[in-house]
C-alpha cells in the first residue's frame, strides 16, 4: 500500500494548499465540542452510524485511537472509508491516473529552471532523482514532498489502521467515492498551480514544515473549526476549495444515507471535510440527522 499512503498524504497537501480564503462565518456552531467522533442519528435510522475525521498522515508518536473510537468501529456492521482501500485494482488504477499523456513530460511542465532546483532538493532531502518521476503528473512529486513535512521519521495513517481493523474484525470496507473521480478533482487544477506550490515548498520548505507541525497540533487538539480556519485561510489556496471540499462532501451525503438505513456504518474522512457549512456534520442536519460529538 505504498503508493495508496502517498496519495492520501497527496490529497490532505493539495487541500492544505489549494484553498481559497472564505469567510468564516460559514463555520457551523451547533455543537462547539473539540472531538474527532460524532454520532448520526435519528430521521428514520432504526440504528446511530458514525462519523470520524483523519488525518493522511502523521508522526507514529501522536498516532492514536482512542477506545471509545475502537468501541464504536467495533459496534459498526460495515466501514467506509474516503476510498475502498482493499479494492485489488486500487494500487494499479492509482499508477495509471498519475501517469502523464504519452507525448508530456514532468520537466516539460516544470522548465528547466524548476526541474533542475527541484532535482537537487529532492537529491539532497531525500536521495531521488527527478527523472525517475519525468512521465508522473507533478502531484506525485507533491506526495513524495509530504513526507518529508512530518518532523519524524515515522508516519502512521488512520486509514490504513481503520482498513486494517476492517480486515481483521471481517467487516465490509467500501469507499464513498472512486479513485477515478478522486483523482479527477486533481486533473481540474490546472498543472501551473501545482507546480507553483511545489516550487513553493522547495522555496521555504522550513516554513511549510512548521505549517504542516501546527495542522498536526491543531489536530491532536480536536479542534475542527480551528483545524478548518487554518486550511481555509492559507495564502495559497487559490480558489479551489469547491472543487476539492465542497462539491465532495455534497456528493457523499446520499451515499451515506443510503448505507446508513441498511447498516450501522463507521465513516471516516479527513477532518477538513467535516467543519464548515458545506462540511459532512452540516450537510447532515440539514438532512435531518441529529449529529451529536462523543468524546
């Protein structure tokens, strides 16, 4: 599962980013709880499912499940996750998306200027050589950068610990969308601003580490709303947010009702799609759902 860990760090990056700043009366405050958990019930659901926020990536130290998390996956008939990560075709699907059009190349896109200081830095930081990512798409480069953001050496992701869990309790785990249209949403953003925030990174790389080191605080706080302002406030957001949170969110909210009339269901998300007013925890009560945050 390599690859499928660097795409999902990939994507918490590109939302990190991409964002566009919005105002922040949007944020819902129904229910101020600092907490990753939240309990959906009621509008006709004969049993309450529930609804956890991730993070892609993180040091091994401040990884944690806290019990009454396992308690609640455990009490949960199926799991879903952003995308279904025991799906045979995922690793090979995943490859063939990132892959560029047969006549374009990586350091076309980059220029020879950018291609060869982002050689020496990933030669430098990381021992790689650019050329061997030339027919990838730049948000491979961007995954392969992420790793170095965590100021440690090993990463943990709540994914792969739930799609293990799944495994092991014989659960059903199935994904909210495609990898196909996950990685679509990447293909909308034009090459340019990609780019750009990967020069971006290679130029003040100390200073986007201490950015990912305060999401990462923010995190372990539970602090959804705070976690949600820092993301939607990045100077390089450059408009995206719709397209990357919104439209999403929007488009998992029937397949979750669906699920959850059948089964209780464990969900799980990144924490950035569930604050807001188009987040996952307001869509929801609109629906008609009460969602309550357990700690």
């Amino acid at each position: 599962m390599k690859w499928t860990n660097q795409i999902h760090c990939n994507r918490k990056l590109v939302v990190i980013f991409f964002f566009t700043l919005c105002s922040m009366q949007s944020i819902a405050q129904r229910d101020k709880s600092n907490t990753l958990l939240w309990e959906i019930s009621g509008n006709g659901l004969q049993q309450p499912s529930y609804l956890f926020g991730t993070i892609h990536m993180i040091c091994k130290e401040d990884f944690h499940i806290s019990e009454i998390v396992k308690q609640k996956f455990n009490s949960s008939k199926q799991v879903y996750l952003e995308l279904d990560m025991d799906d045979p075709k995922l690793q090979v699907t995943m490859m063939q998306q990132m892959q560029l059009p047969d006549k374009e190349t990586l350091k076309n896109k980059l220029g020879e200027s950018n291609f060869r200081k982002l050689d020496s830095f990933l030669q430098k930081e990381m021992n790689m050589n650019l050329v061997m990512f030339d027919k990838f798409k730049p948000m491979m480069v961007m995954s392969i950068l992420a790793q170095r953001l965590l100021p440690c050496a090993g990463m943990e992701s709540y994914d792969m610990n739930f799609a293990k869990m799944a495994t092991e309790q014989k659960k059903e785990l199935l994904g909210l969308e495609k990898v196909e249209d996950q990685l679509g949403v990447f293909d909308a953003i034009p090459d340019s601003m990609e780019i750009r925030s990967i020069m971006n990174m290679v130029n003040d790389f100390e200073s986007q580490k201490k950015e990912f080191s305060r999401m990462s605080s923010l995190y372990k706080t539970q602090d959804l709303d705070a976690l949600y302002k820092l993301m939607v406030e990045s100077p390089e957001m450059m408009g995206s947010q719709e397209l990357l949170l919104d439209r999403r969110n929007r488009n998992w909210i029937p397949v979750m009702e669906s699920v959850m009339k059948n089964s209780s269901t464990f969900f799980a998300v990144g924490a950035g799609h569930l604050a807001g007013s188009q987040g996952v925890l307001e869509l929801l009560r609109k629906q008609g759902y009460k969602v309550k945050g357990i700690k």
